[in-house]
C-alpha cells in the first residue's frame, strides 16, 4: 500500500508481489477453510465481467491500452489478478496492522516527497515523477483512509494503541497536504461529503466533544494551508473559475478547463453515434482525431490519451456494455461496504465498512475529471484498496461471529 505513491514503479511491483505470496503461500500454508459467499460471488462478478467487457473490446480492436507513457501494460487484465487476490486474501486473511502501517507509510512518504518537491526544489506541482492527478488523488485518499482509522481506535481501546493514533493523524494530516500541494482540484470537491460521511459514522461512537475538537483542528489546518500562497491552492481555484468563464463568454478553448470541457463534448458526440458498444480502443481516438481535423474541437485534444472523464470515457469507448461494468465496478463494492457500515456497531467493523464507501465514493469523484482506472496506479489502487478492505472487513466479522459463538457455547455448558 505505501509503495503505491511513494515508489516509482509500486504500482506494479505491489500487485506482482501479491501474486507471488499467493502463489508461494499456496503450496506452504494452510487453507483456513473459508468459504466463499454471496457477497463475495457479487465481487467477483464486478471484477470478472469489467474484465471481460475490457478484454472482448482489445479482441476487436487488436489495440491494447498502454496507461500513461506505457506504464499501463495489460491493464485490462488487473482486473483478473484482483479476482485471484480477493480469494486469496478472503482465505488468508491479511492483518489489519498492515493496513494501519500502510495507511500511515503511503501518507507520510507522500506528504515528505510533496513538501520536497513544492518547497525545496520549487516546483509548481508536487507529482513525485508521475502524474501530479493520481499522485495528489491517492495522497489524499490515504490520509482520509488514515483518519477513518485513527478515529476507529479512538472509539475503542485508546490506551493500548496511542503511539499508532498518534501516527494515522499525522498521516492524515500529511495526505491532505499532499493533496494541497500537487493542485489536485478533483479531490478537493470530495472532500466536504467524505468529511460528512465521518462525522455521519463517528459522532455516535465518539463523545461528541472529541470529534468537534478533531474536526476543528482538521478545518484550522485546511484553512490555513489554503490561505497560504505557497500552497498555491486558491490561485488555482481561481485560475479554474476564470477559465471556465473564457470557455463560455469570450470562447477561449485551450485552457486545461477549456480543454477538458472539449473532451468531454467528443465523447457525448461519440457515444450517441455508437451507443451499445462504442469506438474501442485505438478508434476512439482515431475518430476524437477526425473531430479535430474538421475544426469541431481545439488541437490539443489530440494530445491526451483519454476524456478526462470516466464515465464518458468508458462510455464512447465500450458504450453501454462497458458503462453497465463500470457502474458494477463502483456499485456492488459500495453496496456491500454500505450494507456493513449500517449492520454494525463494532468500531473496527464499522471503520473498515467506512474506509470501503470511502475508497469507492472517491474514485468515483476523481472520475468526474479524470479517467482514473485508465492510469496504473489509479487502477491499481481502486483494485488494491478495496480488495484488501474487503478482505479485512470479512474478517473481523467472522471472528466476531466467532468469539459470539463460543460465549454463547460456554454459557450453555
């Protein structure tokens, strides 16, 4: 999890990681006879026929999609190697301080490289070498997640556990400022309903008292970074309300807002020209091309590889069959995490529900303006993040189900 921002190529050494662990651990562990349910039929099926969809669109194309400078090689293939995760780690469960430590090294290493790059070497935007969206989305998405758990602690057995709350905040901490940092403005939009959707689970489970003073200290920091110039945040608010107005009153179209506004108008025009199965890959481009030569769209929209969106993306590029996976993509994983998030009233039950609606409740905010799955690490981390939360989650329930059980055995003897 940390290495998925913080190295260069994490994004892909972590999932071949996993997938030798499995396959070693295979053949030297034993299987904990876990049994696959519903729910976990419902998440295969999500991840299996996203896949599918993807890999039936490359056949007849022959054009295989190469993620940003490359780096994406066989993406539609991800997918698959999720599958094979989630029922791994659904009979190896993995352990929750793993995803603690994760949460805390990701944020932290991100947040350390942000304020190098921004303050140190003076650059515009902190993107640790890729690009500065993803880097600024998953910083952000880490520190939220680092939140959720260190308040889930807080709720529960605070003593035993202070050095670890003490680190998730300042992890949490320390992904909002890389957030700030990289201008990332898709993830700020999120940030008022992720912070709505905390207070919604914890003001239950907290003395109401604690969870102001956290909140009122999360909001001081927000403020007084965003009123900082070298966090350069309300300059690029600005610069985005002014060049929205450029695009709809004097016509200027080159801006990035200008440009994105443009992408998005070519795939509204590609979808309802074939709405069922859309362009495919490569021709998708082939015809947003044909778009710019007839003078319908700026020159610049040549340059990118997507549409900036991913709803519209997916939509002019596999049309309803592939909008109908995508929207399973999102759906079932939040409708599953809902469902626990409102069953319960375990602490860690409830974190790890939360942290699931969060991971999906965010990737589908950074897809408003950004085709998030498309890049490496924004799919590796929408697959990794919520397989393993998922793996977590199911496993504190059973061991609840468990330790119920065998009260209720001992009462009876």
């Amino acid at each position: 999890m940390a290495s998925l921002i913080v190295l260069p190529w994490g994004y892909a050494v972590a999932p071949l990681l996993a997938a030798g662990v499995a396959l070693v651990g295979g053949m030297v562990t034993r299987d904990r006879g876990v049994r696959l349910d519903v729910e976990d039929a419902l998440w295969l099926l999500a991840l299996l026929s996203y896949a599918v969809v993807w890999l039936a669109d490359v056949a007849r194309t022959g054009v295989w999609p190469d993620g940003r400078g490359g780096h994406g090689v066989l993406l539609p293939l991800w997918p698959v190697l999720a599958a094979g995760l989630l029922v791994w780690l659904r009979r190896h469960p993995p352990a929750l301080l793993g995803w603690w430590l994760g949460l805390i090294g990701g944020a932290l290493g991100a947040g350390a490289i942000a304020c190098y790059e921004r303050l140190w070497l003076g650059d515009s935007r902190a993107d640790n070498g890729m690009n500065a969206i993803p880097f600024g989305n998953l910083g952000l998405l880490l520190g939220v997640l680092a939140l959720v758990a260190m308040l889930g602690l807080m709720s529960g057995a605070l003593r035993r556990t202070a050095w670890l709350t003490g680190l998730l905040g300042l992890a949490a901490v320390a992904g909002l400022v890389t957030s700030m940092l990289s201008g990332t403005r898709g993830g700020w939009i999120a940030l008022p309903l992720l912070g709505w959707l905390i207070f919604r689970t914890f003001h239950v489970m907290l003395p109401g008292k604690r969870l102001l003073i956290m909140i009122g200290l999360l909001g001081a920091l927000m403020i007084g970074a965003v009123s900082l110039p070298q966090s350069g945040v309300l300059a690029r608010v600005m610069v985005g309300v002014e060049n929205l107005q450029r695009y709809f009153v004097d016509d200027v179209k080159g801006t990035p807002e200008g440009l994105r506004l443009e992408m998005w108008k070519a795939g509204v025009v590609l979808f309802a020209e074939k709405p069922l199965l859309g362009w495919g890959e490569g021709r998708l481009q082939a015809a947003r091309d044909e778009m710019v030569a007839e003078g319908k769209l700026h020159l610049e929209v040549s340059w990118y590889e997507q549409l900036h969106s991913e709803v519209i993306d997916t939509a002019a590029r596999r049309g309803l069959v592939g909008l109908l996976t995508l929207v399973g993509l999102y759906g079932i994983p939040l409708l599953l995490f809902t469902r626990h998030l409102r069953g319960t009233r375990s602490s860690r039950v409830r974190s790890l529900a939360l942290s699931g609606v969060i991971i999906c409740v965010s990737f589908i905010d950074f897809g408003l303006s950004q085709s998030m799955l498309r890049d490496a690490r924004g799919l590796a981390g929408y697959l990794g993040l919520n397989v393993i939360c998922w793996a977590l989650l199911k496993n504190q329930i059973a061991a609840r189900v468990s330790k119920y059980h065998s009260h209720d055995s001992w009462a009876v003897s």
